[in-house]
C-alpha cells in the first residue's frame, strides 16, 4: 500500500512595509509682477537613499498624494507646461518619513 502524507507549513504573515504619506503640491513660482504661484499638472518622482523610485501625479491643481515606506526621499517634479516637461523642479530639500506620518512638500517650477 503506497500513503501519501501532507504537512502542512505556515509561511506566516507577509512582512509589513512601515509607510507614511508624502503631500504635496506642484507650482510654478516666480516669475513677472506680481509673480503669483500658480498649479502645475505633472509627474512626482521620489527617490530614496538606495535610489529606488516612486512616482505620483499631480492633477490641474497641482495637488498629489503618494503612500510611500519610511525613508528619506529627494522629490522632483516635471510639468508638460513648464518648459516642455523637460526640467526637474526640485523640492526645498530632502525629506524624511516616519511611520504613519505626512509630509507636506512644495515642488517649485522657478519661472524667470
């Protein structure tokens, strides 16, 4: 008599990925008198310590949201109406996040 036995293993639960939220905002800034930000609809790129990328979208009202793991991230931005999309706009500085935190940035376009 030939038995099959099964065991059963537990692969227990997927490990948890600590995030946070980055919001934020994409403006044009500068520019002639009275020089008044305005939105800019648009790509959001974070990148982390390790160069890993994340990306988000900014609507007509340059707002975006993207939930992201803990870390430090240099944030950019490219609009299509801002010099073709062809330039990175870059935040104030890097940001750090900690769990279940929001970070509010603004992503700056310098008009001249």
């Amino acid at each position: 008599m030939l038995a099959f036995f099964l065991a059963s293993t537990s692969c227990g639960a997927a490990p948890t990925v600590e995030t946070g939220v980055v919001q934020g905002r994409l403006e044009a800034v500068g520019g002639p008198p009275p020089g008044t930000p305005r939105p800019l609809k648009g790509s959001i790129t974070l990148r982390d310590s390790d160069g890993t990328i994340f990306t988000a979208t900014a609507g007509s009202d340059g707002v975006f949201l993207v939930r992201v793991p803990i870390g430090t991230y240099a944030i950019t931005g490219r609009s299509p109406v801002y010099d073709s999309g062809n330039v990175d706009c870059p935040s104030s500085g890097p940001v750090t996040l900690t769990v279940g935190a929001t970070i509010r940035v603004l992503v700056a376009c310098q008009e001249s």
